[in-house]
C-alpha cells in the first residue's frame, strides 16, 4: 500500500513551494547548450513546451513576417520564432515579433506587435501569454485563430491584462497604432480549407 505525503498541518498530497526559473537563469542555459533542438519558452518561470507548427502555420507567419517587413522598412526588425524579454521570469518566442532595428545583436525587450497563430492552443494564447505580452508593456498583440478563422486583437495594456479585446474576421483589415504603414486584410492570413 502506497501511503499519501501530508504537510505540517496534516493536509493530504500538500504540494511544496516550488522555485520558477528566472530568465537570466534559463537564457545561462541556453548559452551553456541546455534544451538544445527542445522547442521550450519560458512563462512565468515556467519551462513550457511548445506545439509542433503545421503547414498553415508556418505560412502564416511567413506571410506576416514578409508583409511586416516590406511595409515597415529600415527602422523596424520583424523576428520570427526568437524570445522576446518581456520580464524577469518570462522568455516567451512568439511567432512574429516587430521591434525597433538595433545595430547590433541583442535580445529584444520590447515589441511594438505582437502575433501568435493558433490552432491548437488557443486558451494559451488568449491566456498566459496575453498576460505575460500585457505584463511586458507590448502595445498590441494579434492571435491568429486558424480554428475559428478570425484575429483576436488585443490593445491597451494595463495592470497585466488588455483593456480592449476584440475579435475581427476575415473582412477586416489589420492596423496597429503608431505604425500607419502597416494594413493587413485579414483574410490573406486565413487560406481556405
């Protein structure tokens, strides 16, 4: 018979305090060579494990990332799939991120848009990491819903959550403030079928 741990107040199965990961910490390991070819990010000092992209994903950000880079030019850098700093304890890799053009390499720690493109995660997308974007001061944050065929458009961040959530279709045309190069119908980022 396998017996139940209890803590000191005699509570069944108590769970014990448990430390997060700190993003200096986990970037260290990464430069040490740790979670090689592992598809991990890091969120609220938690290593978690990333969905594998399907085909239309993939596309999908290939399509934004070229369109974001065409119409913002010289001054803005569009990452694809690399961590953004958004806090001490998150280490999130968005799909695509457009942050200010640096002159050198370095980890951005802030963005200007954000987008992830979900299938299969959704509740994540709209949840933690909307948090975590938010907690980060990220200005605007699009999920591509490839189920639902539409973008959940996030703005005005304050105290850790989006003040204004709105979820467009493929009939609308894309904008984030401050950049008025950039206008993007939404229905080039949901392919039929």
């Amino acid at each position: 018979m396998v017996g139940t741990m209890q803590d000191r107040t005699g509570g069944a199965d108590a769970r014990p305090p448990v430390r997060g990961l700190k993003r200096v910490e986990f970037e260290q390991l990464i430069d040490l060579g740790a979670f090689e070819d592992e598809p991990i990010e890091l969120l609220d000092g938690e290593l978690v494990v990333m969905s594998p992209q399907g085909e239309t994903h993939a596309w999908v950000v290939a399509v934004l990332a070229r369109h974001l880079s065409r119409a913002l030019g010289d001054a803005w850098m569009v990452y694809s799939h690399s961590g953004l700093a958004v806090s001490d304890w998150s280490l999130p890799e968005p799909d695509v991120a457009v942050v200010a053009a640096t002159a050198r390499p370095q980890r951005p720690r802030s963005a200007v848009l954000v987008v992830e493109v979900s299938r299969s995660r959704l509740a994540y997308d709209l949840g933690p990491k909307a948090r975590a974007y938010a907690r980060g001061g990220v200005p605007t944050y699009w999920v591509v819903d490839l189920v639902h065929r539409a973008v959940h458009v996030h703005t005005d961040p304050i105290d850790g959550e989006y003040r204004r959530v709105m979820t467009v279709g493929s009939d609308a045309t894309l904008t984030v403030a401050g950049l008025p190069e950039v206008a993007l119908a939404v229905a080039t980022l949901l392919p039929e079928g």
